[in-house]
C-alpha cells in the first residue's frame, strides 16, 4: 500500500506540474496564434478597404458586394497622372496651377513668376495614362483572387456593408464597413482564450473581431486596430 501511495503521489504531482505549464503556455501559444492569424485578416481588410477607395473615387459611392468590387478592381481603368517638375513656392503664391500651368501662354508667364517660358514648359508636364485599377491600386502582380475571404476560416467571407451619414450642413457621407468575428478566424484555437476575448470586447462596447470602417458613423475608415 506504501508503494501503490508512493505511486499515486508522484503521479499526481506529474499531473499538477502538467496544469502549471498548461495554464501558463496556453495563454502564450494562443497569443502567438492568434497574433499570426491578426496580420493576415488585417492585411486582407487593408486590400479590401484600398480598392474601397478606388471604387468610391470613380463611383462616389461604396459598394456591400465583392462581385462588384473585384469587376471593378480587374476591369475597370482609372487615370494615372505622370508629374515631370514642380512649381515653386512663389508661383504657386501668384496663383499657377498645374492646369493652368500645361497651357500656360508666353504673355502670362511673368504673371505667374515664369521668368524663363521656353525653360519652364520644357520642364513641366502633366501626362495623364489609363490603367487598369488593380495596377495602379495594388501594383502589378499582385493576387486579389482572395480578398472577400476570411483567411484560416475554412472558406467563410467577410461581412461587407454600406451605408451613409449626414452632416450638419447636410452633406451625405457614403460608409463602408468590412469585418470579420473573432470565432471565425480564430477557430481552432483555445475556446476558452476566445470566450475571454469576447468578453472583453464586449465589456468594452467594441466589437468582438476585426474590422475597417463603419457603417454608422464615419471613421476615415479607420480599423478597429489602429
């Protein structure tokens, strides 16, 4: 009986130190999962919110569909202005402009503090090209076949929708939202880390994943983890 309790002790003890490591690790590898999993959402609501952007620049408004955001991303072209020379602080204090500037006349060159015309027009241009949007946005080559998915969700897309604010004198701002739960791209890891962190966030009043934008109230499109 003395060896059977020996046993039995050392065996628990084993079992004790087992808890202690697993409540101290747990929390660390699941910081360090969770952290891998963060950058790749983040960077992935970053490309949505860039052609966001583009989309609203061209449209003047934001679309809640990603069929219509990555038509427009691969097919669609937006102007790209190609700027050789600046103007000077003192021209631009007499008024010169870049439009103004390409069809600048000879008899209005000293007007705009040109004093060399010939100079001037030989060294300053403005030539618009048309590219398609994905170039221009995201670079050429790069990969968007993937931007309404929410990465280690096992296929599930992000939730995208839109909406509007009125100011006080009346203008209406087009809003965008994109986000993505924590459970959806956090699963599979420790559930009970993925409770805490949903507790909090709610105890916060913020919401219980990642997202860029807001749909309610205009936040320079801003993500929650900035």
């Amino acid at each position: 009986m003395r060896i059977v309790f020996k046993i039995l002790l050392v065996l628990a003890s084993f079992f004790m130190a087992y808890l202690c490591y697993s409540s101290i690790m747990s929390p660390i590898e699941f910081n360090e999962q969770k952290d891998i999993r963060d950058n790749a959402v983040i960077k992935r609501l970053k490309d949505i919110r860039k052609a966001q952007i583009a989309y609203k620049d061209i449209h003047r408004v934001y679309t809640a569909s990603f069929d219509s955001l990555m038509d427009f991303v691969n097919n669609e072209n937006i102007s790209v202005v190609k700027k050789i020379g600046e103007l000077s602080d003192f021209q631009l204090e007499k008024g010169l402009t870049d439009s103004i500037a390409v069809r600048l006349k000879p008899e209005d060159a000293a007007k705009y503090g040109v004093d060399n015309y010939d100079l001037f027009m030989s060294t300053f241009r403005r030539d618009t090209s048309y590219v398609r949007v994905k170039d221009a946005v995201f670079g050429e080559g790069y990969n968007l076949d993937s931007i309404a998915y929410v990465p280690f969700s096992n296929g599930k897309k992000f939730e995208m929708q839109i909406g509007e604010q009125v100011t006080k004198s009346g203008t209406v701002l087009p809003l965008f939202e994109a986000r993505t739960p924590y459970n959806v791209y956090l699963n599979g890891l420790n559930q009970q880390e993925i409770v805490n962190l949903i507790d909090k966030a709610k105890t916060l009043d913020k919401y219980e994943g990642l997202k860029v934008g807001d749909a309610q109230a205009s936040n320079n499109n801003a993500g929650n983890w900035e």
